[in-house]
C-alpha cells in the first residue's frame, strides 16, 4: 500500500510557503504604496545680478543678550530672551574707485579709496537662540515680539560697532593689507588716503 500522505504534507506545505510569500510581498507592496513621503519642489530665480567689489577688511563677531519685556499693570508681563550670535563686517567698495583716484609716477602711487563702510551686519540663525518667551497669549504675539528682538539685536550690533570703531580699524587693515598686496602687485612703492 502506497502512502499518500507524504505528497499531500508536500503540497500542503508549498501551498502555504506561498501564500505566506505571496503575503509578505503584498504587504510590503501595499505598505510602499501608502508610505507618506515629502515631496519638496523649489523654482528658483535669479532676479538680479550685481557685480561685486567689495573687499572686506575687518569683522567683529559678537554675541547679545536681548530681553524685550512689555509690563501690564493688571495682566502678567509679556518677555522675551533672546541670545544673538552675529557678525558686522566692514568693507571699501572698490568700484567707487575712479582713474583720478589713482595717481602715478615712476616709482611711487598714490591711491584715494574711499571711505570705509559697513558692508553687513547679519545674525547666525544656528547659533542665536530664543530661551524664553513668557505671558504671551497669543501665538501672534509672540511672533512679533520674537521679530523685534531679531532687529533689536542687529541694531544693537551695528551701534557697538560703530562705538568700537569699526570703520577705523577698517582703514588700518587696508593699510596693513590692501598696501602691501599693491605694493607686490605693483612694483612701487603705495601711499593709501580716504575721501
């Protein structure tokens, strides 16, 4: 007598082996289907083109603590902490610079740049930090007063510059920097003036 059960175990099993595969497939077909996915789509233009010769000469990097509060008689104060992180950078525009300015003789030039100026003063978004906004109601104030902080500390930054003479030093880098690297350039001997 034959024994038939053993074939039978055999398809039994098979067919369960695919079944079970073809679940598996299934699932992970269904699952890339209904994934969520990011799709990020950008269109960017160049809306002008500005030809740039501005040499930089100095750049203090400095950081601020700004604490913008609104005080209520009745309500809780309204505050915000603000750490900055930036930088004011100080530059010569050298396209300013006419052929007058440039006056020459065999071995020497003299050079009229103009006056130093600020370039830029521009806060690091990585570093600088909103550490507490508090007795704000709404999510719309909160909002403004954090962009007021924003401004307040790059104006803040901008006047300490100027306090600590940023231009100045602007005018001794050229010197320092600019001259020698004409000098090089020239052969001559460079005597740098500002309007």
């Amino acid at each position: 007598m034959l024994n038939t059960s053993r074939p039978r175990i055999s398809i039994t099993l098979v067919f369960y082996l695919v079944i079970i595969a073809s679940s598996i497939f299934l699932f992970f077909y269904i699952k890339g289907r209904f994934a969520t996915r990011t799709v990020v789509t950008e269109d960017i233009m160049v809306s002008k083109i500005t030809a740039m010769g501005k040499l930089e000469l100095v750049k203090y990097s400095m950081k601020d603590v700004v604490e913008r509060k609104e005080v209520h008689p009745i309500l809780p104060d309204e505050r915000v902490l603000f750490v900055a992180v930036g930088e004011v950078t100080a530059c010569i525009d050298l396209t300013k610079v006419k052929k007058e300015d440039i006056v020459q003789s065999p071995d020497s030039v003299w050079l009229t740049l103009p006056k130093p100026e600020i370039c830029y003063v521009k806060l690091d978004h990585q570093k600088s930090q909103v550490y507490d906004v508090s007795g704000v109601w709404f999510a719309d104030k909160a909002k403004i007063m954090v962009e007021d902080v924003y401004k307040i500390a790059e104006k803040k930054m901008l006047t300490t510059a100027g306090e600590l003479n940023l231009l100045s030093k602007a005018q001794e880098n050229a010197r320092l920097i600019f001259q020698p690297f004409l000098e090089g350039v020239s052969g001559k001997k460079v005597a740098l003036k500002f309007k």
